[in-house]
C-alpha cells in the first residue's frame, strides 16, 4: 500500500505544528460510575501520541464514544477519557466543551509546542456520520482547519466512511500512525502466505455476523474452530437439538453448506454447558453436544471441547482468534474462553487477538497481553480487512 507513515510527518519536522490525530477511544464506561473499566484502546494510541509530544506538535486528539444520536449526551462524553489519557502521558490534556466550535477553536488555540488537547465526542455532531454531502463536508472543513496536518490511529474505526475517517484526509497531509501501520502489517500477514498449519477461532454470537469471514478464510485455514453463541446454528446443521439456545433457523442451510464444503476442516464442541435460564446463578450441568435438552440454554462450550479445541491449537504455526466461546462476562461461564484464551497464548505460533469482545476477554480474565504476538484494537476492521473489503479509513490514506 502506498501509505505515507508518522515516522515520514516526524521527518518533516512538526514541532510547533498543529496535528489532528483520530483516534478509537471508545472504551466501555461503568453505567452507575461513569469510569472507564478497560483503558487498553487509551493505551494503544500512546506510541502515536507520545511521538508528537516528544516532537513538540500541538496534538488535537478526536474520538467518538458510543452511539449518541448526533447531539451532546453526558453519558458519552469524552471527559472522563481526556483524564486517564492526562494520566498515561503524565501531563494534562486539555478538553474541548465541543466538537468544532469556540471551546474548540480556543482550546486548541492555547496549546502550546508538546501539549495535547481532546475533543468533545465527534458523534455529538450529526456531520460525523451524516449521508448528506454537504453536511458532510461542511463538518470536515470545521474539523480540517483545527490542524496542519492529519494522522489516522484509529484501527477501529477505518472500516467506518464518517467524515473524521473519510473526509478530513483530504483536506490535510496525511498519514498513517503507528498503530494503524501495525494493523495493517499484522493482518496483511494473515492474508498473505501465512506460517503452517494456520488455525482459525471463531465466537461470538451469530453466524451470519462471521459468514462472510467464514468464506473468505475456509479456503486458506488448515482448521477453524468454532464455538460462541454461533456454534448452536452449526449443531442444528447437523441434526441436533440445540434447546432454547441462541439460533439464526434462516442460516442453518448455509451452515450445512459450509460444513460439506469445509471438508473436515471444521470443528465444532462437542460438549456445552446449558444452563436453566441466561443468569449468572442459573443452575447449569455438561451436556453433550448432540444432547441439549430442550428447554436449557447452552452458554458456554465444555470441558472437552476446550482439550480438543486445545491440542488442535498446540501444533499450529499461526492463529487468530475473534469472539470469545461463551457468556464470559458471567464467571459461570467464562471457562471456555479462559481455556481457549490460555491455548492461544502457549501455542509457539504468530498470535493475532481480533479485537471486540476477544481483546475484552483477555483483559477481563486478567490474561497476560504480552503472551499474544497482537490483539487488534478493531474487531469489526480487522473481520472485513481479512474479508477482502476495502476499508475506507485506509483508501483515504492511500490517496
């Protein structure tokens, strides 16, 4: 790819410069306390950041945080971000009340060389993922004249075509940050000629949210292990009862496709733990996969599942991982993903963690970050970058 990099913009001196940097801080707040209760998405833009810093720029950070409806919402503000940021960099960040407007423009205006200020939520603008041309560019406009230059470290983000990912670009010179440029080299490895056997996990919930991952990787993987709320879809393919659990009926014929094409490369649990209701304290027991009773619902895969989703793991050369293998956020069952988790970082393999809800296991289940070769900060950008999409976030850059 013809990309221009952070290291090519430091080349050409930045000090004094003013530097907008989109970033993907849109990290889970506690929703009584208001904290933030994984930082690791913070921590990811810290090389980025830390360079412009070191290099005397004037940093304009933006982010959005959750779904707000194109207007301020305190439930998603940026505040309590623009904190633990101040803290990881060890120096305050001073925050924007607003997006593009006087606390913008002033705030941004008081920087001195090295400092970092963070805007307010861009999704508190409707321009942020407006259809509307015009709105649209009226927003880049307001957003490209806070900055002389431009650097996109939102992996998350650049499947995304909102005008902070798509527009600003090409209003600014532009480049790749570090965490976008090792995102990129992490899943071109995985789409190029990988290291053999190559093992593919799947999980999550449904099936058609992987489908089309699922076909673009069955021909290339050696074995892909399924398991997650996905897996009930494929055991009602071959036959079986599958109870109350999680089931999309209108895609069990193309599991049946996938699992007679997939020529043995498929494997599936063989065991689950059903539970009586979807509760952390429901009563629950193993069962065998082929023998859910009808009125349980199974919210995790079981013990011999996780051995042989295990030993299929330990020879493999690479490995990536998206989704986790049951309810993990309720302890009762969390063990397969623990143990699937655990495989994964013992295997002697390049490691690939595809962000979302996996990255959220491995930091929720207190698992070592460092025994991963990666975990993706993009769960949704990397599941389309390997499915061969065009990413608009990156098409900008390119251009």
């Amino acid at each position: 790819m013809n990309i221009r990099t952070l290291d090519d913009l430091l080349a050409e001196e930045v000090k004094g410069r003013r530097v907008l940097v989109r970033a993907d801080l849109n990290v889970p707040l506690d929703k009584q306390t208001g904290q933030i209760t994984d930082d690791g998405r913070i921590r990811a833009v810290l090389p980025t950041l830390g360079a412009l810093v070191q290099a005397g720029a004037k940093v304009v950070v933006c982010s959005h945080l959750g779904r707000p409806k194109g207007s301020p919402d305190p439930a998603f503000s940026l505040r309590p971000v623009a904190g633990r940021l101040g803290e990881l960099l060890g120096a305050p960040v001073h925050f924007a009340e607003d997006t593009v407007g006087d606390s913008a423009r002033s705030t941004v205006a008081g920087l001195a060389d090295g400092q970092v200020a963070l805007l307010e939520n861009l999704r508190f603008n409707p321009g942020e993922t407006s259809k509307d041309e015009a709105q649209r560019g009226a927003f880049a406009d307001q957003l490209a004249a806070l900055a002389d230059a431009y650097v996109d470290d939102a992996f998350g983000a650049v499947h995304r075509r909102h005008t902070s990912v798509y527009d600003v670009p090409a209003r600014l010179p532009h480049v790749a940050g570090r965490l976008v440029l090792r995102e990129v080299e992490v899943l071109g490895t995985l789409t190029g000629e990988p290291d053999r056997p190559y093992v593919v996990v799947l999980g999550g919930s449904k099936v058609s949210d992987k489908l089309a991952v699922i076909e673009a990787l069955l021909p290339k993987v050696d074995r892909l292990l399924v398991g997650g709320g996905m897996c009930f879809t494929f055991l009602r393919a071959q036959g079986y009862e599958v109870g109350s659990s999680l089931l999309e009926e209108e895609m069990v014929e193309t599991c049946r496709s996938l699992l007679e094409r997939a020529d043995g490369k498929i494997m599936l649990p063989v065991d689950v733990v059903a539970a009586d209701a979807f509760a952390p304290d429901a009563p629950h027991d193993t069962v065998r996969a082929d023998g859910i009773p009808s009125k349980r619902v199974g919210l995790d895969i079981g013990p011999e599942t996780v051995a042989g989703f295990a030993a299929a793991l330990r020879g493999a050369r690479t490995i990536f991982w998206n989704g986790p293998m049951g309810v993990f956020e309720m302890a009762a069952f969390a063990h397969g993903t623990r143990g699937v988790a655990e495989a994964i970082a013992n295997a002697d393999a390049f490691t690939v963690v595809g962000g979302g809800d996996s990255a959220a296991a491995v930091r929720a289940l207190g698992l070592d970050e460092q025994a991963f070769s990666h975990i993706s900060t993009g769960g949704g950008a990397s599941l389309e970058y390997l499915e061969g999409k065009t990413l608009p976030g990156i098409a900008a850059l390119e251009n």
